[in-house]
C-alpha cells in the first residue's frame, strides 16, 4: 500500500511541477500574432508557390494584413473569388487580376520532330539540356523529361505518352509561373487567360532559321511572317526567325492560324466553326 | 614511383597506342565557329563573298573573355551565318571554300614556313608583347577547355605568379595527341615554355608527364637540359584526374588551391604542353592557332591526325578510316570528360583533343541498381567531395543542403561515375545540383549588390 | 551511319565492376571458410549451410515479388551471402527449421523492410542470428565438437566454447594451445573455427580491392591494444570467437558500414572496444555481433560528422 502511495504522490508531483513549468514557459514565450492572419491563410491554397513574389502563403497573409490596399497582392493560386473574400475580412478592395496560365511554346510532337539521336541519361530536362540539343536536334524545343511537370504544385500539367509534350489543365493552372522557371529552354510562357479561356498562340520557340527549322521539326515556325501580314491588328511580331502574338492585341480573329503553312499557330476554347463542321 | 596528388583518383584503362602525327589534306571547305572557345563568341571580321588567305583572321576577339579565329584554307568566304555544331545547336559560323587560283597551302604547310623573326628576336621579347602576340594568334588551351590563353596569362592584380606548370600528364584514356607533341617536338615545346615563362614572369617552370609516356619524358627531359632556364621535367605516377589544373598543381608543388580559388592564388599558373608549342610557333613563324593533332580512336586507322580547324568531322573520320556500321557513339576529347555528339557532319573546334568512336554495345549505360552505399565514389573523389550524398541531394532538389557539402568543388571528372558499381549516374545528377547551385548563389549575389 | 547516335553525359566508360561481382567475389572469399566447416562439422554443416542459403533465396524471392511488386533480382547474389554469412555464425547443429526462422528475420526484417538492397541499417544476416541467440539460446549455444559425429547432424556431440569456458573460469586464457585455435580446434559456430581460411578470404578480399584494410585491421588492432592493456592473451582474443569473421565479413559489409577511410576506422575501433568490454565485463562470452550491430546503428551519425577532408578547403580558413 505504501509503495502505491509514494509512486503516486512522486508521480503526482512530477506532474505538478511540469505543468507549472509549462505554464510558465507559454506565458514568457508567448507571441502575439494578429488571428487574421491564420484567417488569411485559410483562404490560401497553402502551396507556397511563390507566385505572389513573397516567400510563402504566410508571408503573404502576413503581407495582405498589414497592407492598406489590396493593389499589388495579388494570388493567383486562390483565384478572384478566394481575393474578393480575403478582401472583405479585411476591409479592403480586391484587386482584380487579369487570370493567368501557363502555355506550352512548342508543337513538336513525336510525330512531327522525329528523334535523331538517342539520350541515355537520367531524365531531367536540364540534364539532357547540358548534353546537347536534345533528342530531336531542335536547340530550342522541348526535351520532354517533365521539369515542369515536378515543378508544379497545383499537378496542372503533364506530359502527354502520345506527343511527348506537356499539357496544361486549365481548370487547376493557375500560372504560378513555376513551370516556366523549372524549364531549361523556356518553352513556357506565362500569360492572360483570354476571354472565356479563347486564346492565338504561337507554338513554337525555335529562333533558327526556317530551313532548318522544317528540317527538324515539321510543326515549326519558320519566320516566313504570313501570319504577321495577315493580322490586321498589328499584334504579331517576327524576331529571329519567331513569330510572337502580343495577348493584349490580339483580337482572336484567328486569320493567322488559317494562313500558318506549317500549324505553328494554335487557338483554344473557341466554339466550333460552322465550315468546320461542314467539312 | 613518380609523384601523384593527394586524393582519391581512379586507373581507367589506359587503352593507349603511341602513334606519330599524320597529316591530314586540307580540305576544300571549312566552317569556322566563332565560338570555339570559353567566353564571348569572336566577331565575323569578313563578308560573304571576300578573298581570303591561310592563316588570315576571319573573327576578332569580343570582350575579354574571347579569342579570334584564323582560316586554315585560302579561298573564297561563302557563308556568314549559322551552321550545325556537333552538339546539335545552330551556332554563328564562317564558312571559307578553296578556290581552283589558290590551291598551294598543302605545299606550304608541308615546307615548313619561313620564320618571321630570328631565335634572338624571340628571346628579346616582353611579357606584353607575347600575350598580344598569343591573342592575335587566337590561342586557346588546347588540353581541351579551350580558355584563352591570353586571358589566362594575365595575373590579376594583387598576385604574383611564380611557377609554370606545364600539363603533359594526359590522363584521359585513349589520348595521344599530347604524348606524340612532346615526342616528336620537345623543343618547341620548350621554346614555348620560354615564352610563357616571360609573359608570367616566372623564373622556374614544370614539366608534369604521366609514366607511361617514357619517350616523352626522356625526350622532354633532354630539351629541358639544353633550353637555359629553370625548366624541370617530372614524371608523375598514371592516375586519373591528374591533368585537372587543380590535381596538377598539387602533384607538383604540393599547393592546395582554395576552392572558388584560381591556380595563380597559389603562384602557379598551368598551360598545356600543346598551347605552349602553338605559342612558340605563333612567336617563330607567326602561324596563328588553326590546326591542331586530334587523336582518332575507335575507327579503322586510328591515330594522330594534324587537322585544320573548321574540317568537318566525317572528313576526319573517312581519312581515319571510317566508322563501324554499329557505332553508337562519337565522343569529343576523352572518355571521361569528352562530350558526345549529336551529329558528325559539323566542323571540329580548336578545343576537339580527340574523336573517339564507342561502339554501340560498350555506349549504352549499364542498368541502374540501388546504392549499395561501398563508398566507392567517396574513395574516388579526388576533391574530398561525397558523390553518393550530393548526387542524392541533387536529385531530391535539396540545393541548400548540396551547397553546404560543396556541390560547386566538383571539377566533373566522373570518377565517381566510373568506379560506381551499381552503374549509378551520379556525376549527372551532381552535374544539375552544381549548375543549379551555381546559379543561385549568382541570383543572390546580384540581389546583394542590387541592395 | 544508320544507327541513332547515344548522347549522354560523360563519363563515357565504366568499370567492370558491378554490384554482382562484388557480391560473388565476397562468396568466393568464403570458399576457404566454408571448406574449413564443413571439414569439421561434416553434414550438420552441409545442412545448416543449405538451409540458410536457400531459405533466405526463397524468402528475398517472394518479399520482392508478392509484397513489394519488383522484380526479384537473386542473381546479384546478396541473398545467397546474407545466407551464406548467417550460416556461418550459427552451430552446425541447429534444426533447420530454426534456420529458416533465422532466414526468414534476416531477410523480412533485417532487410526488406528497409527497402531491400542497399537500405538496411543493420547487417541483415547479424539480425537473424541476434535474434535466434536471444529467443533459442539453449540452441544456440550448444557448439558441436569439431571433428567429432561429423555423419550426425542435430545429434553432435556438443561443448562449449573457449570464451565461454574462459568466462567460466573452467580454462585460464594463458593454457590455450593458439595452433590449435588457428586451426579451428575448438568449439564454434560454422565460420568462426578455421581463423586461417577466414585470413585467407581476407587477403583475397583485400587483393581484389573489394574491402579496404580500414575496418578489419582496426578492429584487430583495437582488441589486440585492449587485450595488451588488461593483460590478458592477445592471441587467444585475436583468434577465438566470431572475431575473425566479424571484423572480415560482417562489419565490411558495404550498406551498414561508414562511406570514408576515416568514419571506418572509427567504426572499426568502437567495436573493438564494445567487443572487449562484453568479453570481459558483459553477460555473455562473445559480443563481436552486438558490437557491430550497434555500430550499424551508429553509422549513419559517423557518416554525417565524420567526412573526407573536401581539397581545397584547409586553406580557406586562412
């Protein structure tokens, strides 16, 4: 009876003196952290992908609390609707973003740029990139081993067995931008949505001369400026071999993607064509 | 039992066959990269559709870090613009072709110039006078980096350079180029040396050669005596990476140079035994850089092939011989640190030590098995580094931790990736985590000074 | 050229050894030991080696396909030496279905649970005969006379070894007739008698660089050193026991031991020493297992702290 007593009463003790240095620990220890915060970062997507500019979701809820205006803390992981409720806990007015997504800059699938030589190394793009020019020997596209596809956080894009090139889900792309900053070669290229997702875009980054750009790759862009002669809105640009389409001009008129002689140019999310459909 | 450095090092086989040095008919075309070299590319100095002679510039030097590029063939400039390298990229380019009115350089190249200065005027030149006179001449390091050597010759400010060394370890298997110059020319080798020595100002020089070269040790060792300077010739125990600046200066000196250091931070500044023989031949006969001896291996007749720059590499390999129906790879310099090819029908550069046809079946890498963790790579590493943990590091995208275990000291030898037994790809992976590492310490250093 | 040009990163060449050789020259360096136990114990020895060998094949081959879904890969002879060295360190009179308990924890626990090649902590064939020592220790520590009933497999004749006898004080160190011992003379698990055919695997592993002389000639020079300090036989400590086969086969095992020269040789001293201290003042007779086991745990904390020195970084201290 008596060791049941003294182990109990030692125990107890023990007990007792730990709660007291616990107590005494989280009072000195304390730190006060505005409870908006932890408001702010609940409406986050939480994966600090630092598209924001700062250094994680906390970081920028810490930022939007402090803030006085809304105007240049933008997060497009959390899309408008997650801004605007950010916006009203705190008072403030939303900013709206233009949304963002990422577009893959190159259409040379397997068929179209057939591989010449054969990489046999560890399958990083930026491995293959230190090699050489890559599997097809086209210097500028894309060598397909997926930087982009472990870079994102959102898993919006993947590469696609059939192409051999990365494909964008739109509805979790939310252009963070990571997987344009993991690609060795730059092929993607952030930029606006477009009106109910409609967007012209040139597939292609090669700057090498047309010749031998048809040589490797038959879905190039070979500089040959139709597209530019076409558009009536003066927002396609040929540098270096490579047409550019300016978002903000463009018009998605489509005149260009029709006069493409090699399909560089491509279009998503228009509604379907009535002399499509007759064809 | 010659001497060696301190750490790590493999004994790849050595597959070596001395071979004296042919020379090989110029051809009609040439395709000049204006990149040839580490730094900016050269500049096009000519126009489509201008005349130009053998040994005339065709690019000048732009910026620092750069060198000028001469023609080998006289002729006629047909292109000015991008052509193929041999890694698959388009790059800017000059292409010269012979024409029928021209056609005299194969008799001048085998008669053995005219000297432009006397062997007095030679010894009465200046430091400043030698390093324009290698920049004019377009010399970069012919061991394979191809770094100006101008550039390399200028001490910065604030140090002082008291050693020569001069590189014939030639440690990379199959490699002869290097072995057949210091056979069949010591002493203009030599004669470079001299020069170099002025244009460093350094009383004492050198000569570091790997063991299995004894005729190019005796050879050396016998110009040396009868050269007039502090030129010493040692012979080195065969150990690969010993060529490696860093390991080369440890084998000879027993300095350490500090990481993120240059070699001329411990006084020695290294130069290949190749570059100080286009040094000397650039001073006697005003023969700028634009041909060099590639050794060919792996093709029906092998061998040493003195070869204009710019020749296209299936020129090369049809006058080698021609390569095997089952070839399956063309590799750049040596084994170890050479680069494959993409394609064969791109020129050569002033910096292609050696073309090495692999056949398909000893190309492809062995299947990869997991880490056994033997510590094989660690043993092998002559930079102290841990292959197993940085190459890990690497590939889990840890580039903290990888800086802190000194990714960016790897001088990419591939030791680690040759002894591995489970055929793992470290050097790729330390390759990226190095590349990456190096980046972000730039990144952070232009925020400091953007600050 | 027809044929796809392979590009890839350098190097270009490779060595010949593989993961493979390197496994099949340790079995190979096992061959004098193995001759040694079955000269002395005949079929018991010949039974217990079978067993284990096969049971830890079997065990590997079913772990690897039915629960972890790759492809079993027997031939790179990993099972078969794990097999091989658990045999060794068990008496050749063991039941066999006690073997393949052995086999079974080696392999399920002391290895695949891990991950399979390459990921273990502890020496996987170690495991097995830890925990067989712990949970059969009648069985485990009745040692078979050598040369003795060697027809007779679970019914040999048995004694107890010189270390234990030492321990008991049955036997003063300084009697020992060491040929004897050399030669294997006295009671013990399959591999520890013979310590010539062990020495023999040593110089064969050593000749063909598959171990560096860092944690075996440590270990030995550590007990050695001890024994010299308390005075007692160095060579009776040296030669008696699972030492030999410990400190040759069991510690060098590449995926538990230290990656550098300099965390082997510290690994090799520690246990030195843990092996001296359970000689002499632990429970049981021999401790080399339970030294290097618990090394094995250590390892990972000398692979953190203890590192080659990087070149060129002395100097920047400066």
């Amino acid at each position: 009876m008596q060791v049941i007593l003294i182990t109990v009463l030692v125990l107890g003790a023990i007990g007792v003196v730990g709660a007291a240095l616990l107590y005494v620990v989280a009072k000195k220890f304390h730190t006060h952290e505005d409870p908006r915060i932890g408001e702010v970062e609940s409406l986050l997507p939480g994966a600090n992908c630092g598209a924001c500019g700062r250094s994680g979701c906390h970081d920028f809820a810490t930022a939007c609390v402090a803030a006085d205006s809304l105007e240049s803390l933008v997060c497009p992981g959390a899309g408008d609707a997650a801004m605007k409720r950010i916006a009203a806990l705190l008072g403030l007015e939303a900013s709206v973003a233009t949304p963002q997504i990422a577009v893959v800059k190159c259409g040379g699938s397997c068929e179209m740029r057939p591989r010449r030589v054969r990489y046999d190394g560890i399958r990083l793009c930026s491995a293959e990139n230190a090699v050489g020019a890559g599997e097809s020997m086209c210097g500028y596209g894309c060598l397909g081993c997926g930087d982009c596809v472990s870079a994102c956080r959102f898993d919006a894009i993947h590469i696609d067995e059939a192409t051999g090139l990365p494909v964008v889900d739109e509805s979790k792309c939310t252009g963070c931008g990571a997987c344009a900053d993991a690609c060795p070669r730059k092929v993607i290229m952030i930029r606006s949505k477009g009106p109910r997702g409609m967007r012209v875009w040139v597939a292609c980054s090669s700057r090498d001369k047309g010749a031998y750009t048809m040589k490797v790759c038959k879905a190039g862009c070979i500089g040959c400026r139709k597209c530019a002669g076409v558009c009536s809105h003066d927002a396609i640009t040929v540098n270096g071999n490579l047409a550019v389409i300016d978002p903000e001009k463009c018009k998605l008129c489509r005149k260009c993607e029709a006069v493409c002689p090699t399909g560089a140019i491509r279009t998503s999310n228009f509604p379907v064509r009535k002399s499509d459909c007759s064809v | 039992m010659g001497t060696t450095f301190n750490k790590g090092g493999i004994h790849p086989a050595e597959n070596k066959t001395a071979a004296d040095i042919e020379d090989v008919e110029l051809p009609n075309e040439v395709t000049l990269l204006l990149s040839q070299h580490i730094g900016a590319p050269a500049k096009a100095a000519v126009s489509k559709g201008d005349r130009v002679r053998r040994g005339d510039m065709v690019a000048t030097a732009c910026g620092v870090v750069s060198a000028c590029v001469h023609t080998p063939i006289s002729g006629v400039v047909t292109k000015v613009d991008r052509s193929l390298t041999p890694y698959g990229y388009m790059a800017d380019s000059i292409t010269v072709k012979a024409d029928e009115a021209d056609h005299c350089d194969d008799e001048v190249r085998r008669k053995n110039v005219e000297p432009c200065r006397s062997i007095d005027e030679l010894d009465g030149l200046d430091g400043e006078r030698i390093r324009a006179m290698v920049a004019d001449a377009g010399i970069v390091g012919l061991g394979g980096a191809a770094f100006p050597t101008h550039v390399k010759l200028a001490v910065p400010k604030g140090l002082k350079a008291d050693v020569l060394i001069v590189n014939g370890a030639e440690c990379e298997p199959y490699l002869t180029a290097d072995d057949a110059i210091m056979r069949l020319c010591p002493d203009e080798i030599m004669g470079g040396i001299k020069l170099l020595m002025r244009a460093v100002d350094v009383k004492r020089a050198i000569v570091g050669i790997e063991e299995n070269k004894p005729d190019a040790i005796v050879a050396m060792k016998r110009a040396a005596a009868c050269c007039g300077v502090d030129v010493t010739v040692v012979p080195l125990k065969v150990k690969y990476p010993q060529g490696g600046e860093k390991q080369l200066i440890f084998a000879l000196t027993g300095r350490e140079v500090p990481s993120g250091g240059l070699p001329v931070s411990v006084g020695a500044v290294v130069q290949n035994v190749a570059t100080a023989r286009a040094v000397y031949r650039a001073a006697l006969y005003g023969e700028p850089l634009m041909e060099r001896v590639v050794t060919v291996a792996g093709t029906a007749r092998p061998g040493n092939y003195r070869v204009p720059v710019g020749m296209g590499i299936n020129e090369l390999l049809k006058v080698a011989g021609g390569i095997p129906a089952d070839t399956g790879k063309i590799v750049i310099g040596g084994p170890m640190m050479g680069k494959a090819i993409e394609t064969i029908y791109a020129p050569l550069t002033k910096g292609s030590s050696g073309i090495l046809v692999i056949l398909e079946r000893e190309a492809s890498r062995q299947a990869v098995m997991p880490c056994i963790r033997c510590g094989a790579c660690v043993e092998a590493c002559p930079m102290g580094l841990e292959p197993y943990l940085i190459s890990t590091l690497s590939r889990f995208r840890m580039f903290d931790e990888a800086e802190e275990q000194k990714v960016t000291n790897c001088i990419e030898c591939g030791s680690c990736s040759y002894v591995c037994p489970a055929a793992r790809p470290l050097l790729d992976y330390v390759r990226y985590g190095k590349a990456t590492v190096a980046e972000r310490i730039r990144q952070r250093k232009k925020k400091c000074e953007d600050k | 050229m027809e044929n796809m040009l392979i590009i890839s990163g350098s190097p270009h060449v490779h060595t010949s050894r593989t993961v493979r050789s390197c496994m099949w020259h340790v079995v190979a360096a096992l061959v004098p030991a193995l001759g040694c136990a079955l000269f002395y114990f005949g079929l018991g020895a010949l039974a217990v080696v079978s067993v284990s060998v096969l049971s830890c094949m079997a065990f590997e081959c079913l772990i690897e396909r039915y629960m972890l879904g790759r492809r079993p890969q027997l031939s790179n002879g990993s099972a078969i030496l794990t097999g091989l060295l658990l045999a060794l360190n068990l008496p050749s009179n063991l039941p066999a279905w006690i073997v393949v308990i052995g086999a079974l924890v080696a392999i399920g626990i002391g290895k695949m649970s891990f991950g399979g090649l390459g990921c273990n902590i502890f020496n996987p064939a170690l495991v097995g005969r830890v925990f067989l020592l712990l949970s059969f220790p009648a069985q485990m520590t009745s040692w078979p006379l050598p040369l003795a009933d060697r027809l007779e497999y679970v019914d040999a004749a048995t004694g107890a070894t010189l270390l234990s006898r030492i321990k008991m004080g049955e036997v003063s160190a300084d009697d020992i007739d060491l040929v004897d011992n050399a030669l294997g003379l006295v009671g013990g698990s399959l591999g520890e008698v013979g310590s010539i055919a062990l020495l023999l695997g040593m110089i064969y592993l050593l000749a063909t660089r598959i171990i560096s002389w860092h944690i075996p000639l440590s270990i030995m020079g550590t007990v050695a050193l001890f024994a010299l300090c308390i005075g007692s036989n160095v060579g009776v400590e040296l030669l008696s026991g699972g030492l030999l086969l410990g400190a040759i086969f069991m510690a060098t095992d590449y995926v538990t031991s230290p990656m550098c020269h300099k965390g082997m040789v510290v690994y090799g001293v520690m246990i030195g020493l843990i092996t001296m201290v359970i000689r002499h003042w632990g429970a049981y007779p021999e401790g080399v297992s339970f030294a290097i086991l618990l090394m094995n745990g250590f390892t990972p904390l000398i692979n953190r702290y203890i590192k080659p020195r990087k070149f060129g970084e002395r100097r920047m201290a400066k």
